[in-house]
C-alpha cells in the first residue's frame, strides 16, 4: 500500500529566520506564493516564530498584514505558524485572555495549523494555547498541532517522549510534531521513535517531524521516519535550504519519486520558484545578513547541543567582553549548566538562558558566582516544570530560600488584555495592535509612530527611527 509523505516548505519562516535573521521581507515573498500554492505541499510556513518581533524591530512591517496578504495570495495551502505556548510570540508567560485573543486572532486572520510548543515540554504551559485553538478552529478551520521538543539526556528517554505524544493527543492535539532544533536526533533512534509513537496514537494523528540539516543527517532522519510511519516533514527551497535551515525540497522530493512514499510534487514546478529565492538569498547575503558559513556543517551541535542561534549569541556575548578564546571553554560548560538545571531542551528561551549562564561560569572564574534573573527563574519553575531534578547544592546557591513554584507559571498572571488596550489607546487602529503591543511593548510604539508617520504624513522624523535598519 502506498503511503504518500507530506511536506511543509519551511522557506517563508524557518528558512530565512535559522539562515538570515528571519529578514525576508513580504515583497520579496509575494511574487511567488501563488506559485508556491500551487506545488501541493501539506503547508506553508509563513508566519510565528521570530517573524513578528522581525517586522515589527527591522522590517517596517505590521506583522499581522503579512499574514493578511500571504492568505490573499495563497488560497489553497494551509497557512502555518510557530506558537511558544504561553510564551506566544514573546518570551515571557503572558496571560490566559491575552494567550485566547492571540490565537483566536491568528485563525481569523488566515493561519491554518497552528504549532505550539513550550521549551519545557511542559504540557501546562500548551493547555490554554490548545483550549483555544480547538475553540476557534470550526470557525475557521485550523489544525492543532501540538510539538515536543527534542533532546537527549539521562531523564529523556524515547518513553519519556512517547508519553508525552500520547499525553498531548489526549489534550486535543490534531498532528504531533517532533522538533528538532538543533539536528541531534540520530537516524536510527528516529525510526525507533516514531514506530513506537505510531503505536500508541490514534490512526488519524498524523506525526510530523521538523529537523535542520546543522550536523549533516537531516536527510537520513527523514529517510528513517517515512519508513517508520512518519507522515510530513519540514523542508526548505535549496536557495535557503540545508546548513542551519531544514533538509533541501528538491533532492528529497527526487528521493522518494517512484517509490511508494511519493511525494506527488512535481520537482520542475520547483525551479522557478527556487530561482526567485536565489536571488533574494543573494540579497541578504549581499547586506551582510546570510553568513554563507550557515550553509555548512558543524559538527560540534552533536557534541555540545548548541543550536546555530544559540552558538552566534554565545559567540557575541563573548565577543563584546574580549574573550572569544574562551568559545570552546563556554561550549564545554553548556552541558554541564544544562545539567545542573535538570536538563532543560535547548530552545528559546531555555537555550538563551543556559548560554548566557554557562558564559558567565567561565568568565567570572566561578561557576555561579554570578547568576541571571532568567536562570534564577528557571531553576525556582517560574518558566515550567523541568523533567530532571536541579543539582541540589547548585538549586540552593542560585534559589537560596526562595520557594520553588510547582503549580503552571500563568496561574499568577491576573488577566491583562484590557490594562495593555487603555496603555496603547492612542495608537489603536484594530484589535490586533493591542497584541502586537501586549508582545512588544516599546518596539510596537515604535512601529505605531512610523505608521503614523506614513499613512498621515503626521511626524516625518518618526518614520526615520533608528529602530528600523533593514
């Protein structure tokens, strides 16, 4: 029986966010999305993720009229967006009303899967971003696809994250997604997996898998999990495709053309679009925003764990205090501090707080010398609940007496939707702007000034604002 994988092309978000700062613009996006419509993928990644912050900080864009325009074009495909749980679009918890309107406003606007995830894997953190999306989704139609974040460790076993999918399938997940930040999953231990998640879910719920190609396996892991029973992956356009970004869509859709995993898609419609997104590739390169180096491999995410992000941030930090000689010291330490907080995944924000610690260990000569609020918070459970327990001396170094939270993180937020509208009224223009704000509070006052500037031609200096280098 043949069994035909699905592909969600990942080069309008993921892309351009894991190779060049996620500084596509939407013009640059436009001339080609109806071609894009028309391939058959099972999605389109366009919007979530570091998009919003990115039009809002660099792009001069209202993020929301960008997803308004891409469902103008793209009329067939499901739109897909990137949901950090409670976090949303920011990094911090935000409140339940504000978690509600989010979503609702997202589906209404056009996006039709919704991933969420929580870099915890804490399902508390999933249950209000969940509740609301199977809440909206008859009106518009969407799809809940709720996400495990990947990782290795002593505590995280293949049974840890085979009942986490069926924990989340109970709470009302539609696909299960698997994500893979950093390209660590091996090919084998993929096939293991996903046979045994296809074990314990339903027939209906689809098991999608998300990976990079950082470490050079990203193709043999998904060779493994198609065999598995593994129903759509992530792929990028070869013009932003490989390296730090996801497995290419060409070379695997000629994979698997002839076989009983056919993709359907047809790989000369692909040419064009590619050729399009070659030149805007070459644009960012061009504006020193693509760091060719990002389309190679590296070998070290394996031994350290270190997403591409996460590794550029560490080597800033490092740079700003003289000491990038100590690279290889802080990388060492990574799993170490990793450790010592239980093992939390390495993705945003977990991965910036354990970075930004691990550089402070070895800078101040003293490991936990000196301690970040975040990471202090981390340790507390003020971001979630970790799965391993914190090394005892170093919880009570960092924590002192402080009690630990061990019930969601939200519950102490009171509800704010309302306070955020009367602190932004005189920029409102649409529902939308009170969301925008609730993530981005100064960065979207901001924004609110430049569109003022140009649509009423109000303050022409505010539409030259420094906050907006393209």
């Amino acid at each position: 029986m043949s069994k035909k994988v699905l592909i969600t092309e990942t080069i309008l978000r993921d892309a351009h966010q894991s190779q060049a700062a996620t500084r596509m613009r939407i013009d640059e996006m436009i001339p080609m999305l109806e071609q894009l419509d028309d391939i058959g993928y099972y999605s389109l990644e366009g919007w979530g993720g570091a998009t919003f912050d990115s039009c809002l900080r660099f792009l001069n864009e209202d993020p929301w009229d960008r997803l308004r325009t891409l469902r103008k074009y793209i009329k067939k495909t499901p739109i897909q967006m990137l949901l950090r749980g409670q976090n949303l679009l920011g990094y911090k918890h935000y409140a339940d009303d504000v978690v509600d309107k989010f979503v609702e406003a997202s589906i209404r606007n056009g996006i039709g899967v919704i991933r969420v995830f929580d870099a915890l894997n804490d399902e508390r953190n999933l249950e209000c971003a969940m509740n609301a999306i199977n809440k909206y989704k008859g009106d518009y139609g969407a799809v809940c696809e709720a996400t495990i974040c990947y990782t290795t460790s002593p505590v995280h076993t293949n049974e840890y994250f085979i009942q986490k999918a069926k924990t989340l399938e109970q709470m009302g997940a539609d696909n299960i997604c698997l994500k893979d930040m950093s390209n660590i999953i091996l090919p084998y231990t993929t096939y293991e997996l996903i046979k045994g998640m296809k074990k314990v879910l339903k027939p209906t719920t689809k098991i999608h898998l998300h990976t990079h190609n950082t470490t050079g396996t990203g193709e043999m892991v998904y060779l493994k999990a198609i065999e598995a029973g593994c129903d759509i992956v992530d792929c990028a356009l070869s013009a932003m495709g490989n390296g730090t970004s996801q497995p290419a869509t060409e070379p695997f859709v000629a994979t698997l053309k002839g076989t009983e995993y056919d993709t359907g898609i047809d790989i000369e419609k692909l040419v064009p679009i590619n050729e399009h997104f070659k030149k805007v590739s070459q644009r960012l390169e061009k504006d020193g925003i693509l760091n060719p180096k990002v389309r190679g491999i590296d070998v070290n995410t394996l031994i350290y764990q270190v997403p591409g992000g996460m590794l550029s941030n560490l080597m800033s930090q490092l740079q700003q205090a003289g000491k990038l000689d100590k690279l290889t010291e802080c990388l060492a330490e990574v799993p170490n501090v990793r450790k010592d907080a239980g093992y939390p995944p390495l993705v945003t924000p977990s991965s910036q707080i354990v970075g930004t610690q691990a550089v402070l260990n070895i800078l101040q000569n003293e490991r936990y010398k000196m301690v970040t609020k975040e990471f202090k918070a981390l340790m507390k459970g003020e971001y979630g609940k970790l799965i391993g327990e914190p090394d005892p001396e170093i919880l009570k170094k960092v924590v002192g007496n402080e009690k630990r939270i061990t019930y969601r993180p939200a519950d102490d937020i009171a509800p704010e939707y309302e306070k955020f509208k009367e602190e932004m009224k005189e920029y409102y223009t649409q529902e939308e702007d009170v969301l925008s704000y609730a993530l981005f509070n100064q960065v979207a006052i901001n924004f609110f000034k430049y569109r003022l500037a140009r649509d009423k031609k109000v303050d022409a200096d505010a539409a030259k604002s420094e906050v907006y280098p393209v």
